[in-house]
C-alpha cells in the first residue's frame, strides 16, 4: 500500500532556530514530491521535486529529495514566528498522496 | 485568490440529507482534485477528474460521487451525510499538458458541518 510518512508530527523551536523536516515515501510509479505550507486555509504550495539530489530553494527553505532512500527534507533556516504552520510532503503517482504533516511551533 | 474558486465555503445540514460542493479551475487547468481533511487528520485524496473523465480515485465512500463538466467545473456529490463526514473538503486543480513547476493549486475549501 502507499505511503507517505512525516516526522516529527509536531515541532515547537524558538525564532532564528533551523529545523529539518523529514518525509519518506513507498509509492508506486512515483513522479515527484511535493512540500506544501498549511496555516488556517488551503494548502500553498513549497516546492515540486522530480529529480535526486537538486536542492530547491526559496529564501530560507530549501529542499532536496533522495530517490533512492525515498525521501525528502524541508529546511527551514532562521525561523520565523510567521512559519508557524502545518508542512505537508505529497507524494505524487496518478494522484497525490499526502502525508500527516508535522506542525511546526515557532515561538517568539 | 489561488485561482481555484469552491462554493460555498461553509454549510452546515443535517445527517441523511444530500450536498453538493462545487468547484472552479484555475484557469487552464485540466485536472481537479477532491480531497477530504478531518480534524487532526491529513489530507485524504477522494478522486481525480482530467478533461470530464475519472482518472484516479482514492478513499472515496459510495455515498460520495463526482463530476466535471465541459466548461471543466466540478461538482461533489454528498448523500445520506452521516455526523463523519463533517469535514473540510478542499478542490485542487493542476495542468498536464503544461509545465507543472507551480505544482497543485488548492481552493479555499468548502467546511462542512453535519448536525
């Protein structure tokens, strides 16, 4: 059965902290990964990974995926309070299969 | 606005009754998405519509249907609601036949209260 795993499932740090989130992945006829932010609304969209190995970044988050491991990690350098949210990986076949997310707690 | 439109963003209705939640495209996009998110539940994929065809179909209960139409809006069919189902169901949208780089664009999400 697919899957689509994040860790940790929550995650409280201070501001100006880095933080790592981590999301593996068992789909089959894998395309690409995706990361999306979720505060109070709809998902918006982080970042689309296709190919091994090639970091994406925008401003203080980047990503980079592993196909070979099967997994990805969001970066988040320099945290905000404003990062506090919901940060959903998907992994993307003939649908796009969500994992549970991990809330990220940023505190002043 | 992400350019996909869901109406309407709330309803509140009965257990046994039957809803409709609609949904717009962005423009250009062939394919829509329905998925359903529960409280402390992520997101779970219901069914794929590309071009007024079923493409994929995920945890979707045989009470619940789809549709696209040809001007490319689609409809979510809820019947016989049960207290459950009381959820936040969002519309996505994406285009194939372009570049996908801006990957998944989400509507704001139709909340659905069942009483």
């Amino acid at each position: 059965e697919d899957k689509v795993v994040q860790s940790p499932l929550s995650l409280v740090v201070h501001e100006g902290d880095t933080v790592t989130l981590n999301c593996s992945y068992e789909v089959t006829n894998f395309r690409s990964l995706l990361w999306y932010k979720q505060e109070k609304k709809a998902p918006t969209f982080l970042f689309m990974l296709t190919s091994s190995g090639i970091e994406k970044k925008s401003g203080r988050l980047s990503s980079i995926l592993d196909k070979k491991e099967l997994f990805s990690i969001l970066n988040i350098t320099a945290t905000q309070t404003g990062d506090s949210a919901v940060y959903l990986c998907a992994a993307e076949n003939n649908d796009m299969r969500f994992g549970a997310g991990t809330r990220l707690t940023v505190k002043p | 606005d992400s350019g996909v439109t869901q109406t309407p963003k709330h309803l509140i209705t009965a257990t046994g009754q039957r809803v409709t939640l609609r949904c717009s495209p962005r423009s250009g996009d062939l394919s829509v998405y329905w998925y359903q998110q529960s409280l402390d539940q992520g997101l779970q994929f219901l069914i794929q519509y590309y071009n007024g065809e079923e493409r994929a179909k995920g945890n979707i209960l045989e009470r619940f249907s789809a549709q696209q139409f040809p001007d490319l809006h689609s409809e979510l069919n809820l019947s016989s609601l049960e207290l459950g189902d009381s959820a936040l169901y969002f519309c996505a949208s994406s285009a194939f036949h372009r570049g996908r780089e801006d990957g998944y664009t989400f509507g704001s999400g139709t909340r659905l209260t069942v009483v």
